[in-house]
C-alpha cells in the first residue's frame, strides 16, 4: 500500500518477478502480440503469469447503500469498468449506473479482495451483490465489468479484450505505464467504444481512426504526453 | 527495451520543465507521486498540489494551466483523495471555447460527478450548445457525457437535441445520438414513442456501428414501453432477421473479424432484441425459428467469441415460443458447454441449464453426472452454480445417490464451500427423507463431517426428530456415540451427541433396540460418563454445550446410580465457574444429586417426546420472520382474544414474555414451545383462578410437559422408559416435608426467590400500608403513584381500597404518551401471581396522542388472596404501534418498587446468588429465572419446574425468544 512500486510482470514468463522498484521499473506489455486472438490469451495459455492465490468467494448480504432503488427497473448492460493492478491500485474507473464516492470506495474495495485472491484456471466471473463481475487479467492488470446476473458474460470478455486490442494498437503494446501516465487518453478510447454501458463501435479501425481524428494538442510522438 | 526509452524520455522532459513555469505538469506530478515511499508521503505530495490547484483555482486565472489542473485533480480522485472543489473547473471548461479543454472538462465531468449531483443542472446549457455545435468531435463529446450521466431533468430538456442529431448525416454522431437516447429512455420512459420511428429507421443502416447503437436503442424502447414493443415487432423483425442472416454469412471482413467471426458484437446483440421481441409472441419467434437454427448450427464452437454466440442464441431459443427442435438443438449445446474444458464456458452452461430447468426438466437430468462433477470443481463460482442447480434436480428417485455424493465430498470440500454445501444437503435430507432412520444416518454424517456449519435449526430439527422416533432411540444413541469417539470437534455433533448420552444413556449401554444392521458395541456406564466429561472439559468457550454437558450428566446421575459420586464431582467443579449460567447450574445440580435423591429418578426422567409439528410450525414461522425481518411483526388486534380473566390474550410468544422476567431466561420458553404453550401458560401463571389444573394434579392436556413433569407418578406414556424411572407414589410422602420447608422458608422472604421477589417482600405492602393510611375515607380518591416510566410512555396507577374489603383494590391506570407521535393499538395487558385475582376493564380507547396531550385510561381489579401476608405483583406489559412499527414494552409492578429498579431486576441475579451461596445452597434449587413469585406454586412444584427447565435445556435455543419489537 505504502510502496508505489511496480511490479514487473511479463507475460508469458514463469516467473512473476515481484519486484519493488520504484518508478524506474517497466511495465509488463498487456499483449504479448496486439493480433492474438482470445483463445490464445484464454487463461489456460497464460498458466505462468497468474500469481497463486486463495480462491475466495465472499458472499457480502448487501448493505442497503449500495442496494439502489430505482436501478432495478433501468438495468444497465454495464454497470461500471475497473482497471485494478495487482496491487490493488485504481487505475481506471468508469461508473454508468450512479454510484455515490463513498459506494465507489467501497466497490473497489471489495471487487480488489474478491478479485485480486481468485487463482488461476479460474474462471473470469465472480459473483457480488447480485451482479457479475466479469474480469480478465492482463499482465499486471485486472481489467473488471460488472453486468446484470443475466447478462452475457462470455461477450464481456469480448468487449473486455476488444478494449485492450485497441489500447494496444494506440499505444504499442501498451503497458501498465502507459495507462498510469496517459490515463485520460485511456479513458477517452473507452469512450469512444462504450456509451451509457452500451457498445459503440465493434470495429476497432473505427476507434483508432475516430481517436486519431480528433484534434489533440499534444502530438505524443514529438511530445510526449503533457499538459502545456 | 521499454525501459531505455522511458528513462530516456523522462529525463528529456525533465530538462525542458521551465523553473519559472508555475506548479509542476501532470506528468511531474504521477511521477513524484509513485515515488513516495509510504502512504505519509503519497498524502503529503497530494495535498501540496490540491493546495496549488485551489489557490489557481480561487485566484480565477490561470486561462492555460486549468485543463492540466483537472487532469491532475483526476488522477488524485482515481487514488481516493476528496476533489470535489474542482467540480466547478469542469463546468468552466466545458464553457470553455477550446476542444482540449472542452474534452478535458467533459472528462472530468464523468468523473467526478455522478447524475445525483445539483451542480450537474448548470452544465445543461453548455451542453445544449454543445450539440449545436458545427464541429462533429465537440457534438460528440457532448453526447457522449449526456449518455454517461444525465439525469432525468436534463434527459427531458435535450432529448429534442438528441433526437435531431440522430439524423444527422454523420455516422459518428448518429450512433452516439442512439446511444445518448438508450440512456434518455432509461431515465424518462415517456420518452420511448419519439424515439422508436427513428430507431427502426436506424437498422436499415449499413455501418456496424450504427447498427449495434439502433439494437441496443430498440432493445431497450422495449423495455420502457409496451407500445414501442409493438411497434418494433411489426416494424423491425424483418430487417433483424435480414441483419443477422448479412453478418452471419459475410465473407471475411478484417475489420469486423474476432476469431473467424464476422462482428460476434453485432451477433449477440441482435439475438438479444429478438428475444425481447420473440418473447411470448408465437408469430416473430416463428419468423426467427430458421435463423436461430442456423446460428446455432453453424457457428463452430471453439472460440469465445463463437461461444457467446451460441450462449446468447441458446438464451434467445429458450426465452422465445420456439419449436421443440430447435429447443433440443439448445440442450444439445449446452451439454456440449458442459464437457468444455474451459471453466468459463462450463460455467455459462451451469447457469443457462438453472434457467433451462423449468422448461425442460429430463434434459437437464441427463447431464445430472456432469453436474454432480462440477460442484468439486476448483472454482468456487463454478461449485456454487452447480451446487444451486444439484439442488433443482433432486427429487425422490434420486436423492439417496446424490445425497451420497454430496456428503462424501462434504470431507473434502474446502472449509468456505463447506457452509453453503452443509446447508444445501441439510435441506435436500429434510426435504426428501422418506424413512427416519435414512434421515437420523444422513444428519449423523453430516453432524461428523462438518459439524461446526450446522445451523441450530437444523440439528434441533434432528434432535426433535429422534424424540419422536421411539425404535430408533438406541440405534441413534449408539451411532452418535461412535461418531463422537471418531470425530471429536464437530459442534452440533458433540451437542446432539451429549443430549442423546443425557435422554437415552441406559439405550447407548444396555444395546437396548438394536437394528438388525447394527453390530454391538460395549459401553461401559462409565464410558458414558467418560464422553460426557470429555464433552465438558473439551469446550471450554462453548457454553451452550457446556450446558448441556450439565444436564446430560445430571440425567445420567439417576440412569447409572453408581456412577452417581463421580457426576457429582464432575458437576461441582462448575460451582466456581465464571459463567453465571453453568455455576448456576451446577450448584442446582449437586444440590439435586446430593440432597434430593429421593424424587431424582423422577426429576430426571426422559424428556417427553417433543411435539413435531409444533416446532415444524415454529421453525418454519422464525424462518419466515427472518426473511421478513423488516416487515412490522403481525399486529395484535386489540380485545380480540379475550380470556374470561380479562387479560388480552395475544398469540403466544408475546405470554410468553409476559412471564419470564429477565431477558436472559430462556429456560421457560423451550418449554412453552415444545408443549402446549398456552396451557402451560396458563397453568404456570394461574391467572385468575379461572384455570382448574393446579400443580401436581394430571392434567388432561397429555402434551403438555409442565404437567406431567409436575405431575408425580403419571409417567409420560413413554416407551421403553425403564423401571428406575418410574417413580414410586410413595415418593409424594416423602417429598412433602421439605416442600412445606421451602414454603415456609419463601414466606418468611430469605429464600433465593428473592432474586426477584425478596425485595418486594422486605419492602413495605404499599397498598396494605394504604389502607390503614388512608382508612377508607374518600371513596373516590385514588391514590397515585407511577408504575412505569421511560423516556417514552409513562403510566400512571391510581389505587382506591374498597371499604370493608381490604384485599380488593381498584386501580386506575393513566397512559401517557411522552413522544410526538401518537401510539396506535394501544394494548396493555397484565398478568399476576396466582393468589392474586385480576379483572380488566375495557379502555378508554386504544390510541395515545402524542406529547402528553391527553392520555388512555383502564380501571381494573385486583384481589389479593393472601392479603397482609403477600404484597401486590404484577407484571405488566403495553405493546402499541408508532407509525406502523410495533413496540411493546413490559415491567414488573411492585408497588413501593420504582419503575427504574425493576426494570434492572437482571443486575439482582448476582447478589442473589451470593445470598444463595451464604444459605448453604440449599433450599432454592426452584428459583433459577422465573423471577416472579407465585404464591400458590408449592416449593415442591419450584423444584420440579426448574428440573423440566433444565431438561427442556437441549432445545432451549430454539426457542428463540420472540421478543417482537421489545425494547
């Protein structure tokens, strides 16, 4: 908690090198190959990089606040997106339902405990409050979806993985670094493919072209990513 | 390396930070940031650039660093820190004319407000010119907020906005505008009918984006409105089936492709509308009967993105009026899931089987194997899906092999899985156990293996369940006493287990009843004793079984006499205990073992069997109170039962408080629950005089425990109760001297009924007092005292002495309501000892106004039958309504006895006992909790009463006090 440190985790590799050093460190490449397809980055194909952990599953009764009335008639396909490390560090938060800062401290709380613990050749779903967490890890980072219980989850993944291709392709083999120093350009791909908890674009050459259209004043590749 | 270049680039931007440039950049400042060693520091570099941040902000300038300001104030929102002075930055930024600083607001906007924030009304107009706007990119980020956050005021006031944009020409903002409109209908579905022409329009689209935007659009005017649901399925099914045939024969387009399939998004969104639409309209799903069938057939397995497909096609099939075929073609493919080797997929199949259960029961039983296997599966989301869908399947002609796998794999579960698995396989034997000793062999396993998840109802239930099964006695006895030498830290177990050793001792020695299954086994008496004492001594923190180690070993003290001295060892060593309730025991029971030998056997004899369906009902009702804890407990309707005595009779758990005193006194209550509770009420309480069963007489009321306990030589009509207990009549003789000795000793107010009636008796008879006082002289002038106050409710008795009749009182009774709300249902009932005889009147009305403004009134009589030897008690108790909650609270009247000091009568339980320890221990072994006294109720009738109690100890905790709304 204390230590910011980054924790260098390359895909792929048996070992995960918890390493705590301090900012110098790199970060682990989220894709090994920006074109690889899903079965091939399915949890069975990544058996070295998952850390061991205690497989857990809390079932919290669901205090009143984060019961929210009203939401049950207006189900949203996606509740909110989280971007954990491994560590448990907040990396990216994107609410679509409401949800008060004191609920949001608190969901990322129990999602991190929940999520962080679950070992590996698990599968990527767990169940909280009545909903599904979908997550998918992608070398340091746990990339978290909540749906409706009856949501489709295997399509989750899809949109989970569609997200990371196309961070990647905009960053070049994006990195935890990447999403820590330009996170505001992360949000703004995920806003280009997710409205209102709603799928936008299926075509990731639309988001990248549609990102890359749009006027920026900060150029990355002659000035890399600042605010002057 | 990535490294290299990092390094590299970050000390170039460190050489070009101009030192005169104010505040640090954003990029500076994550850096300094995740250089902080310890969350001090991490708190430290925060605060100085909120307070950098703040003072750009009040100073108002700043025009070039506010954009860089909120994107620093977002990444320290994202680690936690309160940000909520920059809420208004996002508002001047979005005003702002720069797309940068536009884009950045808008962010910050999303992120740090949420729709219920007042200060999101301002950003209404900005967004409105926001989508005026001629620059595509500007009317994007504007939407793309709307659709975000907006709420419902806001979704009103541009929807019209919205609606014109989804027009437009651009396909960027045509599918943002669907979006933005998905999420305008969420909030006001009054909206629906303006957007559902444009909807459908929409899906005659072209681009992949903006189609998905129209389904999702269509899907949810669905949801919001009956008439769009029409609409859409006259409207759009052809053009759904035609999307759907495109997208699943296109050839292969790089753009849309995610292993081999063309655009799965696009998929499984229209096979989501169509099974909003096909639902329950047999017309549309005969339309999409052939392309689900070809989705379903050709989409090749083997990989997630064909799997979503196929989930969602199989959800699509089951939701909708489908044939048959296509049906079975569903099944078929979610058993193919099912023997996937990838968790995820196996577990959708688990899920989708659950809902698949009441469609199509016998294809879901046939992969009953496979499912079986899932609930020892590794993952515990994919066990507990199983182990919900095991549960479904069971039925009467499998349950026996299921149960088995089940409870062998309860040894191996790992100890999270093991509660919810323990309570799943309780209920599936408690609802499917066609023969008892099934049932009794089931739990006993159960109880072995995993012991310590049992909840109490359930081994309550088996402990209710071997009183009644009087064949089965012996073989229970035995098997509890095998699993007790193999498994010895299982809870509920070694409770059930030392219950069983206590009733059935002589049964677990003598083989008495063996089934023909069973091979002997030798216990000594002493054995017995032995796992009785391990019990004890093993659970020292448990003082629910320690307890019961008590009573047990009580109860074997009269079935093994020889082993007699050594129980009374054992149970002395609890004397010093610091638990209040063992050292309570104990004394009582060495008292018993050691001076009371003669009614012992009868004292102890076996527990009648305890009435089944009275603690089916009680245990269904708690279950049902439970999970309707919030809702007010049922109301008692004033005057509605009305005993000939005059007190209100409500239904029996609100007697039941009436009569036990402290709120620690559950000894009662089991008793109340196992038998007959009103009678034994009734019979205890004596009220009125108007009930003829008196202690000691047989009552014909056979369930009723009390009395037949009290009842000396009526034996319960038990079987194969042994001779020893059978307690000769010529005992009654024997025991009649000492009871008149107890008796005299409560009249001269030293015995240890004091913990609750000595102080009334040392304190003076108030009313007695009264009369030679006041000698009779104003008829109607009632003398007042408060009998009961809290910060609440305050009631006033007024006492008035007929002349000539002095153990008569008339007593007028002033409630009044001290809060602001007024009480409804006012009801107060009383209840007395029984030399005591009460009549109520009606009450003047059965609402209290609030603030005191007005009061109810009740007379009612008393009579004292034992005037000028016994003061006046009473026990009262007033339960009414505030605002549709139920309150209810009781007292103890004792006149001369401030409210406040019986209310703490508890705190007196201690002094008591020290009383009771300077007596010699003897002569009080009655007077365990009852508190209150009952005159009439013989010392003898005392001892045994607390003998039934302790007795009735085992299912003392199910009894489960309801006190509804007690304070």
């Amino acid at each position: 908690m204390a230590k910011l440190a980054v924790v260098a985790t390359f895909l792929l590799a048996a070992v995960v090198a918890a390493a705590t050093i301090p900012s110098s460190a790199n970060g682990g490449r989220l894709l090994e190959e920006s074109a690889v397809d899903v079965a091939a980055l399915a949890p069975t194909g990544l058996d070295g990089v998952f850390a061991g952990g205690l497989s857990e599953e809390v079932a919290a009764p669901a205090p009143a606040e984060l019961d929210r009335e009203g939401d049950l008639a207006n189900k949203v396909p996606i509740n909110f997106v989280l971007l954990i490390s491994r560590q448990g560090k907040v990396r990216l938060t994107k609410w679509y339902s409401p949800y008060t800062q004191k609920e949001r401290t608190k969901v990322i709380r129990e999602l991190s405990g929940l999520i962080l613990t679950r070992g590996p050749k698990l599968c990527n779903f767990v169940e909280w409050r009545g909903y599904k967490v979908v997550y998918r890890r992608y070398a340091s980072l746990y990339f978290c979806m909540c749906i409706d219980a009856e949501d489709n989850e295997l399509e989750v993944l899809e949109i989970i993985h569609h997200f990371v291709e196309i961070l990647d392709r905009y960053f070049g083999s994006v990195c935890e670094l990447d999403l820590i120093f330009n996170f505001h350009k992360a949000y703004y791909i995920l806003d280009e493919i997710l409205i209102a908890g709603e799928l936008q674009e299926s075509s990731k050459k639309n988001v990248a072209r549609l990102i890359a259209a749009q006027p920026d004043d900060d150029n990355e590749k002659l000035r890399p990513i600042d605010f002057e | 390396m990535d490294t290299v270049e990092k390094i590299v680039e970050d000390f170039a931007s460190d050489i070009a930070m101009s030192p005169f440039s104010s505040g640090t950049r954003l990029r500076d400042m994550i850096r300094a940031i995740r250089a902080c060693k310890t969350a001090a520091e991490e708190r430290a570099v925060v605060r100085r650039e909120c307070a950098e941040i703040r003072a750009a902000i009040s100073e108002g300038g700043g025009e070039g660093i506010r954009h860089r300001n909120m994107a620093k104030l977002m990444f320290i929102h994202m680690l936690g820190y309160p940000t909520h002075f920059g809420q208004m930055e996002c508002l001047k930024l979005i005003a702002a004319a720069g797309y940068p600083e536009k884009r950045v607001g808008y962010l910050g906007l999303m992120l740090l407000l949420d729709e219920r924030q007042e200060v999101l009304m301002l950003v209404t107009n900005s967004l409105k010119q926001d989508l005026n706007h001629s620059n595509q990119f500007i009317v994007g980020l504007a939407l793309c907020a709307l659709g975000n956050i907006c709420s419902a005021e806001m979704a009103r006031d541009l929807s019209p906005e919205v609606e014109r944009l989804m027009r437009s020409r651009e396909v960027n903002t045509k599918k943002k505008a669907a979006l933005c409109s998905v999420r305008i209908v969420r909030k006001v579905p009054d909206l629906a009918e303006n957007f559902m022409g444009l909807a459908s329009s929409l899906l005659k689209e072209k681009h992949h984006g903006i189609l998905i935007s129209a389904v999702q659009l269509c899907t949810e005017l669905c949801k919001a409105s009956k008439d769009a649901l029409e609409y859409l399925r006259k409207n759009c099914i052809d053009g759904l089936v035609r999307i759907l045939r495109d997208v699943s024969n296109s050839s292969y387009a790089p753009e849309y492709d995610v292993a081999g399939i063309s655009d799965p998004f696009l998929h499984i969104r229209v096979l989501k509308l169509m099974h909003i639409l096909g639902q329950g309209d047999a017309d549309c799903s005969e339309y999409m009967n052939d392309i689900l069938a070809q989705v379903a057939t050709k989409t090749e397995s083997n990989k997630n993105a064909a799997n979503a497909i196929l989930y969602e096609c199989v959800q699509t099939i089951m939701g909708i009026e489908a044939t048959s075929g296509l049906r079975v073609l569903a099944i078929n493919i979610l058993g193919r899931f099912l023997s996937n080797r990838d968790n995820n997929i196996r577990y959708v199949a688990l899920n989708m089987l659950m809902r698949a259960i009441t469609v199509d029961t016998q294809a879901v039983q046939r992969h009953r194997t496979t499912i079986l296997e899932c609930v020892k599966d590794a993952d515990a989301s994919i066990r507990k899906r199983a182990l919900g869908l095991v549960f479904l399947l069971v039925n009467d002609t499998n349950v026996k092999p299921l149960t088995k796998e089940l409870i062998d794999y309860l040894d191996l579960a790992d100890p999270d899985f093991k509660e919810d698995l323990t309570a799943k396989i309780c209920s599936i034997v408690e609802r499917f156990s066609q023969e008892k000793l099934w049932y009794i062999d089931q739990m006993i396993k159960v109880l072995s293996l995993a012991g310590n998840h049992v909840k109490d109802d359930v081994w309550h239930a088996l402990v209710v369940v071997i009183s009644n099964a009087s064949e089965l006695q012996g073989y229970s006895v035995r098997s509890l006493y095998r699993s007790l030498q193999a498994f010895v830290d299982q809870g509920s177990l070694i409770r059930v287990a030392v219950w069983c050793i206590g009733e059935y001792g002589e049964m677990l020695v003598n083989n008495v009843g063996m089934l023909q299954l069973e091979e002997p086994i030798t216990v000594t008496e002493s054995d017995a004793v032995d796992a009785v004492q391990l019990a004890l001594n093993r659970y020292s923190t448990d003082v629910t079984t320690r307890a019961m180690c008590l009573v047990a070993l009580l109860k074997l003290s009269s079935r093994f006499p020889s082993t007699s001295e050594r129980i009374k060892q054992i149970v002395s060593k609890n004397k010093e205990n610091i638990v209040l309730e063992l050292q309570q025991r104990s004394i009582e029971f060495s008292s018993i073992i050691q001076r009371h030998q003669s009614i012992r056997p009868s004292l102890l004899e076996r527990m009648p069997a305890l009435d089944e369906a009275s603690y089916l009902v009680k245990r269904a009702s708690t279950a049902q109170a439970t999970l309707a804890a919030d809702k007010p407990a049922p109301t008692v309707s004033p005057g509605g039962l009305k005993l000939p005595n005059g007190v209100a009779k409500p239904p029996t758990s609100p007697l039941a408080d009436l009569l036990d005193l402290s709120s620690d006194a559950p000894v009662i209550t089991p008793a109340s629950t196992t038998a007959a509770p009103n009678d034994f009420l009734q019979d205890l309480l004596g009220i009125g005089g108007i009930n003829s069963s008196t202690a000691g007489a047989p009552s014909s009321a056979s369930t009723d425990i009390l009395i037949d306990l009290l009842s000396i030589g009526s034996s319960p009509s038990q079987n194969g109760a042994p001779a020893a207990d059978l307690s000769p009549p010529a005992q009654l003789g024997a025991v009649v001297p000492e009871a008149t000795d107890l008796l005299s000793s409560l009249s001269s107010s030293t015995s240890v009924s004091g913990t609750k009636s000595a102080p009334a008796v040392q304190d003076m008879d108030l009313l007695d007092g009264l009369t030679s006082n006041t000698s009779v002289s104003g008829h109607d002038n009632y003398l007042s005292i408060t009998a009961f106050q809290s910060a609440t409710l305050k009631i006033n008795f007024g006492f008035k002495k007929q002349p000539g009749k002095p153990q008569e009182t008339t007593i007028l009774a002033t409630f009044t309501n001290l809060t602001s709300s007024s009480y409804t249902d006012f009801v107060f009932q009383a209840a007395v000892p029984k030399f005591i005889q009460l009549r109520l009147d009606p009450a003047s009305g059965n609402i209290v106004p609030a603030s005191g403004d007005g009061s109810v009134t009740q007379g009612f009589n008393v009579t004292n039958n034992q005037h000028g030897q016994k003061p006046l008690a009473m026990r009262i108790r007033m339960s009414y309504k505030v605002n549709d909650w139920n309150k209810a609270k009781s007292a103890i009247f004792l006149p001369g006895y401030s409210a406040d000091r019986t209310r703490s009568l508890n705190t007196h339980i201690p002094k008591a006992i020290d009383r009771v320890r300077r007596r010699g221990e003897d002569r009080h072994i009655g007077e365990r909790r009852q508190g209150e006294e009952r005159g009439a109720a013989t010392a003898e009738s005392e001892e045994r009463r607390a003998a039934a109690a302790a007795a009735t100890e085992s299912v003392e905790r199910r009894a489960g006090r309801t006190m509804t709304g007690e304070e």
